[in-house]
C-alpha cells in the first residue's frame, strides 16, 4: 500500500506566509524520509485555500527538499 497527502495552501493568521511556506517545506521533506509515496497540492485561485498561487513554482522549492516524493498539481 502506499500513502500520499492531499494538500491545500490554506492560509494562517498567526504564521507568517514564509514561515508557512518553510514549515510546509520541512513537512514534505519529512514524508519524504518516511518513504511516503506522493504529494499532490490542490489549485484554487483567488480564495484562502490558495497560499501557494503558482503550483509549479512551489512544487519546485519541494522537488529541492526531496528525492523520492512523487510531486503533482491537482486542477
């Protein structure tokens, strides 16, 4: 069996957007290490659950963070 996480960016008041963008970053390197299979970052446009407004450009900074995490946009 092999798991994977389903993300949004939602966004926090009481984090900085840097500190979120870190910590996620940190987050998936983690699951990395665990040996999880895939990330999968949702696509929302102009609402809260859109911290992250270019997918690819972020997926990017997690491709630098990670080796075997099978990366993904979801639209």
């Amino acid at each position: 069996m092999k798991f994977g996480i389903f993300d949004h960016m939602e966004r926090r008041d009481d984090v900085s957007l840097g500190k979120q963008f870190e910590e996620r970053l940190q987050l998936l390197a983690r699951a990395d290490e665990l040996g999880f299979y895939g990330y999968h970052l949702a696509e929302h446009h102009q609402e809260p659950l859109a911290q992250a407004p270019s997918q690819s450009v972020f997926l990017a900074a997690a491709a630098r963070h990670t080796k075997g995490l099978k990366l993904g946009a979801l639209v």
